[in-house]
C-alpha cells in the first residue's frame, strides 16, 4: 500500500517531521535544579547559510509545540491550532504555517526557521510527562518549576549543539513573545532582532488571575491526584477543559464573540428550560474547544507552563524593578506587534516596552494592528503582520 | 445571660430579621411547571402607608439575599457581601445597606422598602436546596429550571399576599436590575417607576460564556454528583470555588485589580517556584473569596440563577426579537444607572434600553457613573448613585 502522504499547499514550507536532539550534560535551572537528559523537539524550515547567519528561531505560546509551519507527515489527532479560523484548515498544518514559508513572513527562501518545543512542554521536549531518569516514570508533580529563562537556557543550549552561535531573529507570540524578549536581555550577543508579538514584560495581575483560576480548575479536579495522573487510567479532563474553557475566552474579544455568536440558541428558536445541555451556540463551542484541548494535551504541561507566564517579569527579574534597567544591555532592533482588541496581553504592554527601549536610545518599531479579534490575533492575523515583519527584516 | 444584639449604625435601617411568607396556592412557572408550598424570605425597612403607595421592592443580584439593609438580628456566618470594600463592615450588615435607610438613596423616612430573597435562592426562599414536598428531601436537580420572569412571578405573588397592588419603584442591580426590567415588562400597571443598576435587557455572548464556564466548573466536580450532593456529606466545594472565582474577576475589572494587588507577590520578595501554592497576591485574595462563599453559598442555587439570567432576553421574550417592541408597554418612568469600568454589563446594555424607551416617547434617565471598580460598582458606588436615585424618586 502507498503511504498516504497529504500534498503542502502551495507557498508551504513542505512535507516536515518533527525531529529530537538530546542536550548533552544537565540544565541548569532558575530554581537552582537541574535536569539531565533534556531532550528537544524541533523543526527546521528553509536552509542554514554556510555563514550559520540566516537563523531565525521561533518560539510558541502555551499550547503550541515545535510543528510551526508545513504539513506534518504524520499529522496529530489534534491540531495545535484551534479555536476561531480553525476550521477548513488543512490537516497537518503548522499553527504559524501562514507566517513561515517561501516569500512569507519569516521567509524561508532566505531564512532558516528554527521552532523549538519548549521545557516543559508536551510535544517532544522534556516536560512533566516525560519519563524522569530517576524512576523511569513520568516526572509529574516531581518535575521542577520552571521560568520563561529556562525555556530560553534550553533553546540556548539546543542552538549550541546545532553550531548555531547567533540568531537574525527571535520571534514569537504572547508566552513566545516572552522567550523572545528573554533572549534579548539575557543573550545580547546572540541576538540581531527581536520581534515580540501580543507579548508583554510582565503579565497585568488580571493575566495573573485568570491563569491562577485555569490551573484552581485542574488541581482541584480529584482526577489530577496531585500530578501523578500518568498511568492511573485517569486525568484531570474536567478541570482541563474549564481550563481552556477560561483560557479560550481571553484569547478572544467580547465583540468577536458577539459577532460569531451573537446570543443564537443551539437547537431551537426557544430555550429549553434545561440546566445540563448547552444552549447558546457559544456554550457549546466552548464545550467542543475544552473537549479537543483535553484530547491533545498534558495537564502538568499546562499548569508548569501557566505559571512560567505569569513569573515572567522583566523589571523584577532584571532591572530590580525597573523595566528601564532590565533592557539597558539589550543590543537587538525590536520589533513590537500588539492587537487593539487584545485584552489579555493588551497595546498598553507593548507601548511600556517601546518607551523603556527609546528612552535607553534602542532602535524599537511598534505597530499596534486595528483588529477585533482579541489576543489571537495573532495567529489570526498574519497577512496583516507579514508586510511589518518583512519590512523589518529587510 | 443577656443577649448579645449588634447596634445599628447611624442612619441604618435598623435591627432586622428575615421573616417568611408562605404563598397559597401553586406558582405557574416559564416552562409550564408549577410549584406549590413557595415560601418567601423577606425583609422590610420604613413603614407602610395608609395608602399603601410607598412600597419599593429591592431585587438582589446573583449570590444575595433578603438582608438587603440594617443589622441582622442574627448575623450570618459570612456575609452576603464580600469583594472590595467587604474588609470592615460592621458584622450582619445589610449588602446594600449605604442605599436603604433613613435619609438613604431609598429613603425608609419615606418608603416601605421590601426586599425578597428570589424564587430559587439558598437565603430562605424556595429553591433546589429546599424540602420537595413530594419527597421531603431537597429538590436538587428536580427542581424546575426557572427564569427572570418566574422570579417576579413569586414577587408578585408575595405582594399580592402582603396586600400591595402597586409599586411606587421596583429596583436592583445586576440579574436585579433584569428583575426590576421584567416587572415594568410583564406588569406595567403596578409598578410606578423602574430603576435598573448595572443592568441589561440581554447578558452579552461574553458574559454568557463566563456564566456556562462557572456552571461547568461546578457541574464537572464530581461531589455535585448530578446534583444530588445534599445529604451526602459531599458538595462541589471545588467546582463552586472556581465558578466563584471567574465570577469575581468579570465583577472587578483589570485597573482595579492593578490598583489594589498589582503584581505584589504574597510571602516574599522573590518567587519561590511553587506550583501549588498562591504566589501572587492576587491569587491568595482569590482563594480566600472562593472558600468563604464555598461556606455561604448553595450550589445549586448558582446554577440555577446564572441559567435564568443568561436566558433573560427581553427582546426574545416579549418582542419576537425587537427590544422596542418588547418594551413598547412600558408605562414605569425608568432610571438606568451603569459604570465606565464594568464590562460584564456594560454601558452600551443601559444605552440600548434608553434608546429603545427613547424611541418610544418614554421617560427614561441614563446615567454613566466614571468608576474604576467594574460592575461592582453597584454595591461599592453607593454614594455616588444615592443623589442620582434620591432625585429621580423625589
């Protein structure tokens, strides 16, 4: 029988397979922890120049993994992408696919494009359900608490083995965001550009809530058993998908929801007087998103990886509460990216970035895009992000 | 042992108790049910005139009660009102108590105020956690699905027993501004003048949503146990916890969480790589709303009143889709009073309402109060509505 290989669309980076590389030695941790045995799932798209100095590296949010552009050979059950433009995509799409490719965005006839799952992730990379060396069994609650700097130590180290000593471009997407600026204030060396989409320095105490409520709902569903959940039979899906649930409705505005939804009822003119069944068409959407989310991904890697966002904290971390300080080493052009419509990761952020960064004298370009669709935008938005993006790389 | 009776503050409406009222009869409910033996928890405050025509009914929103003003005879464990502003208030006190009293914004020198806990509520009247007479256990889930209108149903009914024909003004904030909506609506004849606080005529596909999210996150922990948890010794503690918790991150909005927690951590001045434990203030604060309205609070009940007020929909019920033609029998002068920061009910909810009734040839008086605390607002803002009320009744 042939093997059924789907067709890349056209402008595609092609037919991929996510690879794994095994970081040799241990990672050293934030926390003081260390890891060994790190393994890295990854992605490459386009060709690394002779001079190694075509690299971009492309980091995901929170529920993204390494497949960022192309068409996966063996596509997932779930794809990473959901939610609203989800639909009609073709199977096996990367979740950035409209951004990466031949004359796109981050354009691989001339960049080599690097996505990195990252630590603590659940697609490939050593994460809380990976297997920990100490037991064999998965890590789970055993697993350290990580932070946004060690996701970038691991990309850091990952690049190293790759003979990949500078970067054109770092870029990335709300949590990738984050990585990105990380990058720029903790390797200034390694780092020509910066490019932080919806993203912000620190997340709003609001951010701060709203995660503490997605990962309440997973650790208090009896079913999580502490993290230790692997290979009991049982996992935390009800309280993943009140998760997501809360997770989703962030990401959009409240006017994109009227717009889609409006108030219509599911299954009939006239509500039902039911408690149980979905009525409105947006209760059932968010049912259909918490019910596929669970599908495809690890609890623990949520609730590491909801906490790393909202530790992230530039000011604190680098400039003792000064976001001024925590940049003044910075020597990459930043290119900053927010929505109008983004509540979550709101213009307000970006601006604070790009005044800390031209008071210090650095070359910062900001655009804030007109556009209803909440945080994901950008996903949703790439036509629109293209023409700033090849501007600023060229 | 003398009894110890807390004193009434200055200008308070004195020392109360909750009373009961048994309705006679049975009560038609939306979905063609009917429930007999409605028993009515209320409150009253000032005195009833010869003419009986000084009686404004006060409706409480989601997780009130009928101890709307003074001091509780007996107080409860936990207070109806928590949030903002809950730090300091006097033991047993009324949750809208700086609004009804003496000289107050519903002024008790003048009117007969009554205040009902609703058809459905865990404070006294009727609802899923009472005995069904037809088993003498609890109701649960047997308990029919109720609506907006089946609420002021029992009011009217209520009022109708304690020999009250007409209203001089029926008001409240929230699912009690819908209710104070429904009755100008349903019973145009009896109610002199409307005043609906932070309200609207239809909860926006956002806030539907934040509801269906809470109710899943009660209805998903399994101690609900399809809701018959009532004599297991089990409740969804959990679930409430979080369904609690996304309620009270949409009443507040993101400026005021910045104001008050900003991103200040909890136990010290560096994070401490905790997944389990709250970290950021914010968090603990959450944690600590959860649990003391987990303690106050039916479960049932919750779902059962954030279902009727996601169903209520003026224009869907009364005006096969037009709001105009819904309220086109209107004859109560309406006062509608909304927050700039509350997004949960908006604004724009309240502008729709004016520009319906305006369209009509109807009195109506709109007011935007600028305030930071979202749609708390109306229970916190209390100084600031009082004169707006004073000269609309006056």
């Amino acid at each position: 029988m042939k093997e059924s290989v789907p067709s890349p669309p056209p402008g595609s980076a092609g037919i991929v397979e996510t690879r794994h590389l095994d970081l040799p030695g241990t990672v050293r941790l934030d926390s003081g922890r260390e890891l060994s045995g790190v393994r890295v799932a990854y992605e490459t798209y386009g060709r690394l120049a002779a001079g190694r100095d075509n690299v971009i590296l492309v980091c995901h949010a929170l529920s993204g993994d390494a497949h960022a552009a192309g068409v996966a050979r063996t596509p997932a059950a779930e794809p990473a992408r959901d939610g609203f433009g989800a639909a009609g995509r073709p199977r096996g799409l990367g979740w950035w696919d409209g951004m990466i490719g031949p004359g796109k965005a981050f354009d691989t006839d001339r960049y080599f494009v690097v996505s990195t799952n990252f630590l603590g992730g659940c697609g490939g990379t050593t994460g809380p359900s990976s297997p920990d060396p100490a037991t064999g069994r998965p890590y789970g609650p055993d697993f350290p608490v990580i932070t946004v700097a060690d996701m970038v130590g691991v990309q850091r180290a990952f690049l190293d083995a790759l003979g990949v000593e500078r970067l054109a471009a770092v870029a990335g997407g709300s949590l990738g965001g984050m990585q990105a600026l990380e990058w720029a204030v903790r390797h200034p060396g390694r780092v020509d550009a910066v490019i932080a989409i919806a993203s912000t320095h620190a997340l709003h105490p609001q951010g701060v809530a709203w995660n503490a409520i997605a990962r309440e709902a997973i650790m208090r569903d009896p079913d999580w058993q502490d993290g230790r959940y692997h290979g009991t039979g049982r996992a935390p899906d009800a309280g993943m998908g009140v998760a997501r649930m809360v997770g989703h409705v962030t990401y959009l505005s409240a006017p994109a929801l009227e717009e889609k939804f409006g108030r219509r009822l599911q299954s009939s003119d006239a509500i039902r007087h039911t408690l149980t069944e979905p009525e409105f068409e947006v209760e059932s959407y968010l049912n259909h998103q918490a019910a596929a989310f669970v599908r495809r991904f690890d609890a623990n890697t949520y609730l590491y990886t909801s906490r790393a966002l909202t530790y992230f904290d530039l000011a604190r971390q680098h400039g003792e509460g000064s976001l001024e300080r925590a940049l003044s080493g910075v020597s990459a052009r930043t290119l900053l990216i927010s929505f109008s419509s983004d509540w979550l990761y709101p213009p307000s952020a970006s601006r604070e970035i790009e005044e800390a960064l031209r008071a210090l004298g650095k070359p910062v370009e900001a655009h804030v895009i007109d556009a209803p669709y909440g945080h994901d935008c950008f996903l949703l938005e790439e036509a629109r992000q293209t023409p700033l993006i090849r501007r600023f790389l060229g």
